[in-house]
C-alpha cells in the first residue's frame, strides 16, 4: 500500500482547473520532485498534500485514510502529526533562537525537549549554531534550522517548497546532501522546485502542466 | 522544558525581542492603569478632601433645646458629642447669648469655648488677636464702629438683671465687668453684630452657670453619617435637638457626588481611549506577523493555541502596564492631592490588584478582535514563497 496515493483529485477556483483529475502514488521512503512552470498548479497540489487545502473532487488518501473530506481543524493535526514542512523562504520565529525554532514545532506536536532539538541541529551540522537568532545566521544555515525542525516531530513525509530557491550552489549542495541522507535513513521526500538540478536528484520526477501531469517519471541517474 | 515554560519563554521573547511596538502598547496600558488608578485614589480620598475643605465654612449641625425656647445643660451638649467619632470632630464651640451694655448701649454678647468658636468658624477673620487671657474679648466690627472701639480699647460690660429676668422680689442686679477689645471680629455676616467672650467671663458677669442656648458643631462626616448622628443624639439626650445646617451639607453632598461622577466618567472615557489604542496596536502586531501566524498554524499550532499565544501577550503587557499604573498612580493622585488640596493622600493598597485586573481585563478586551483575525490566517501562505 503506498504511503501517499491522489486519485481523480481536481481543485477548480470559479472558471480555473488549477488541478485537473491528478492520479499519482507515493510509496513510503520514496524521493519524488515535483516540477513545472508557474501556474501549472504546484502550489495548489502542495498545498492539499500538505494538509492546507482540500481537493474539489477526488479522494487524497494518506497512510491509508481518506483526508480530502476532513475538516480544517482534523487537517491541522493530521499536518502536524505527519507531514514536515521545508519553505523555500526558510520561516523562522524572528525572535527565537535556533534550537527555540526547532523547538516550536515540538511545542505544537507533543512537549519541547531542548536536547532532542539540540541533536536535530547537530544532524544538519548546526551544533554550534543554536543559540543564535535567526538575524545572525546565513541563508544555508536558516535552511538546515527549517530541515531540523521538519524533522524532529519524525513525519512520514517531508514536503520542501522550493528548498534551495533562496541558497547559493554551495548551501543547496549542503541541503541536497541532506536529502539524500534522510532517503537513505528511509524518509519520503516530496520536493517542489523549478530548479532542474533539484529535480534531477530526485528518484522520480513529477511534471505538472496546466494542472495535469505531463510526466511521471523515474531518474535513470538516481543514486 | 515543559510546555508551559515554553510557552513563556515565547511570549516573554516576543515581547522583549520586538520592544519598539510593544513599547506603544505598553505605554498606553501604563497611562490609563496610572489614570485609573490615581482617579480612583482620587474618587476614594475626595469625600475626606472636600469634607476637610467644607470644613472651612463653618459647622454642619447645631444643638438646640428640644423644647422651643428653654436652654440645655452644658453636661447635656457634653453626653451630646461624647458620641460622635472624635476623629472626626473637627470642633464644638457652646454658645450662651445675653444681652449686656456698653457705653449705655444694648447689644448681645456671646459667652463661648473660644477654641472651640475658632475650629468650627474657621473663615472669622480676626483684626487683632483672639483672646487669650481672662478679661478680654472679641467685638463684631458693625458694633465695634457704632460704639467707635478699637483693637486694645477696654470698656465696661455691664449685665442687668433688669434687662433680662428680676429675681422674685422685682429687685435689680447690675454687674459688671471690664474687658478688653483685643480683636475685631469680621464675617461679612450677623456675628459682626455680636461681642465674643469666653464662657469664664460670661459666667462671671451674669453669675449664673450651666445654661447654653445653642452649641454649634463641625463633623468631618458625609451627609448620611451626620443625619445619623442627629437622629441618635436627640433619641439619647432627649433634652437636645441636633440638626444639620443643610446650606452646608447639602452643598458638600451635592459637590461630592458631581466630582465623583466627573472622575467615574474620565476613568471609563481613558480606559476606553486605552482599549481603543491597544486594539489598534495589536491590530497592527497581528497584521505585522500574519506571516509568523501562517507558519504557527502550518507547524500545526491551533486556533486555541494561536489565540493562546497572542492574548497571553496581551495580558502579559496589560499585568506589567497595570503595575507600572498602580505606582505612577498613586505619584499622580499625590501630585493632585497637594496641589489642589494641599494635603497628602493615604496609599490604598488594594488598588494594586484592581489596577493590574482592570489593566488585564481591558488589554484582554482589546486584543479580542485582533486576536480573532490572526485566527483566520491561512496556513498556505507560508507556502507561496511571498
């Protein structure tokens, strides 16, 4: 059974099909990028993956549930007990430190524990980056913090908007390390990028047009 | 660390980490808890203030004989005001009038507890001095021109019973004392008419003691705690009839209650204007971290949990702000207190918990509206890339 499987969805907005009749399955431990111009629904597929929006038709069934008839509240604890969320723009509590960042996914999935946070920021080479502020840090590292605390709740999938949209080659490096880290240790990894270079890391590829998919395809040079 | 101390550390890092805006906040709480506070001290202190200053034009209730014309008993006033609260009797002067001569001229004298005239007519303006020693007197200045006296003058006093009451046989007493002027008496009103002497004196001249024609006293007292005391002082001593002067208690009662309104309506006018710029303030922090609310919610944070956060920042300022008023309240209300009454004010330590409620309860009602729109921010934000 797969761990993520979308059939028949469609999200149409008044006259707009951002989504039309999208089929695809995700199996757990997979590594899949999804790609494709703007406006040919990413967002949109991202957004009811990641538990922030629902389909107009169509069942979205996660770990073996249909989810795509819940309701906000049910959606947010389904968001926060199993998906993890990578942004692009990185996210993080202005006022928090590092470690305080990662803690507050925790705060909101079960209770804060530093030392675990702690050791989440030493996985993405952060160790001595924690008690900083967000202000204090560089762009990669404002990224690794985000991957921590998607990380810390163990989600079943990690779903990254863009993740190296905001890094220079050497950051995106370092977090597509990462990536390929937490696939080898068995995390699923749904990826939404422009970014060819991204995409092509990826073990399969998904490309979206006009709200359907073009290509689904497997990466004949995934390691 | 559990999660309620997270929690804090969240708030209290908000709070800190972002002062400039909270600074607005709580500046706004500070000043209406320091209004609200000294208003109160104020509203509290006025009836004590104003009382004291009503003092000044002159007694509140008056002593006479419950039976028409006759006379009471000076031990009989004394039962009188024995029950009335000592802390609040500002002064008791008896009063005795006869009718004496001077220069061949009739006119009333006024044997009295000198002191006692002094603390309940406080507004008498005394050319001279008052008197101090046997044998001296004060003379109203209508009486001091028509008899053409002056400060340091002594004159005869001369009591005839032929005047008041001959004794059974119709047999005439003269008696006579001479006195000295030593201050002229002005009010503006019917004592100019009058000669003051102490009761020593009066008792001297007429020979006869133990006899008052009216006593007059000054309560420090609200309206409703003197008419108690008139009504319990003519049920105990029956020979008595204590009555309230109700020119001055009405006016005292009728000011009171229109200054207290005055400062009952500037309290709720400035924890409005509080409530209003806290409102807006908060309005301003929600829509300044629409993006923080999005990625809280999208972590998985609650409607309960987001509305948690915010109004524990809400009230955490309305706490602080709420103390920072109840101190600068009180420095207020001094301010006030010596300047318009020119007494100091006595510390209501209860007010420190009602400033910080009321501060709590109106940064709470302030910060629901905007509370309620962070609550509805979208989640997916965070994801556009914005």
């Amino acid at each position: 059974m797969s761990l993520l499987e979308l059939n028949n969805i469609s999200k149409i907005y008044g006259d707009l099909k951002a989504l039309d009749n999208v089929s695809l399955k995700v199996d757990t431990g997979e590594w899949v990028a999804i790609m494709g111009p703007s406006g040919s629904g990413k967002s949109t597929l991202m957004n009811i993956i990641g538990c922030m929006d629902k389909p107009t038709s169509g069942e979205v069934i996660l770990d073996g549930k249909d989810i795509a008839k819940e309701s906000a509240k049910n959606l947010t604890a389904i968001r926060r007990d199993k998906i993890g969320l990578i942004f692009q723009q990185f996210h993080l509590v202005n006022y928090l430190t590092a470690v305080e960042n990662v803690m507050v996914s925790q705060y909101y999935h079960s209770i804060p524990d530093e030392k675990e946070a702690l050791e989440a920021l030493a996985r993405v080479g952060l160790a001595e980056r924690a008690r900083h502020l967000p202000s204090q840090l560089s762009g990669g590292e404002q990224q690794r913090v985000c991957i921590a605390r998607a990380l810390i709740n163990y989600p079943e999938i990690v779903l990254a908007d863009e993740p190296t949209g905001n890094l220079d080659e050497a950051n995106e490096n370092i977090v597509l390390d990462i990536f390929k880290q937490l696939h080898r240790e068995g995390t699923t990894l749904i990826v939404v990028t422009h970014d060819p270079e991204v995409g092509e890391v990826a073990q399969r590829t998904i490309t979206l047009e006009h709200g359907k998919i073009l290509r689904d395809a497997k990466n004949p040079g995934f390691e | 660390m559990n999660k309620r101390k997270f929690f804090l550390k969240m708030i209290t890092s908000s709070l800190m980490r972002r002062r400039s805006r909270m600074l607005v906040a709580l500046l706004a709480i500070a000043v209406g808890a320091t209004i609200l506070s000294g208003l109160v001290t104020i509203y509290y202190d006025v009836p004590r203030q104003m009382g004291a200053q009503f003092r000044n034009y002159g007694a509140n209730m008056i002593f006479v004989s419950s039976s028409g014309d006759a006379e009471f008993t000076p031990e009989a006033a004394e039962r009188a005001v024995a029950g009335i609260d000592a802390s609040e009797l500002v002064g008791y002067a008896p009063y005795r009038y006869e009718t004496v001569l001077i220069h061949e001229q009739p006119l009333v004298a006024a044997g009295t507890d000198l002191a006692g005239a002094k603390a309940t007519s406080p507004y008498w303006y005394i050319d001279g001095a008052w008197p101090a020693a046997d044998g001296e007197m004060l003379v109203g200045n209508e009486r001091a021109e028509l008899l053409g006296l002056s400060v340091g003058d002594t004159v005869t006093v001369i009591y005839s019973t032929e005047q008041d009451e001959a004794d059974e046989a119709g047999v005439t007493a003269e008696a006579s004392l001479d006195m000295k002027v030593c201050g002229i008496l002005e009010t503006g009103g019917s004592e100019e008419e009058y000669i003051y002497l102490s009761m020593e004196d009066m008792e001297r001249l007429t020979g006869n003691e133990g006899k008052l024609d009216l006593a007059e006293l000054s309560i420090s007292a609200p309206g409703e705690k003197l008419q108690s005391y008139a009504e319990r002082i003519s049920e105990a001593v029956p020979e008595i009839s204590a009555r309230l002067i109700k020119r001055v208690t009405e006016s005292e009662s009728t000011v009171l209650t229109k200054l207290q309104a005055l400062v009952l309506l500037v309290t709720i006018v400035v924890l409005l204007l509080t409530m209003i710029c806290v409102a807006t303030t908060m309005t301003a922090v929600v829509t300044e971290r629409r993006k923080e609310i999005g990625l809280r919610k999208a972590l998985g944070a609650s409607d309960r949990e987001i509305i948690g956060e915010f109004m524990g920042e809400g009230l955490l300022l309305g706490g602080i702000g709420g103390l920072i008023g109840a101190g600068l309240g009180f420095a207020f209300a001094q301010m006030v207190s010596v300047n318009v009454f020119s007494s100091s004010i006595s510390f209501q330590f209860w007010l420190i918990p009602v400033t910080i409620l009321v501060s709590v309860a109106v940064t709470g009602l302030a910060c629901l509206m905007p509370v309620r729109s962070a609550t509805e921010v979208d989640p997916a934000l965070v994801l556009k890339g914005e």
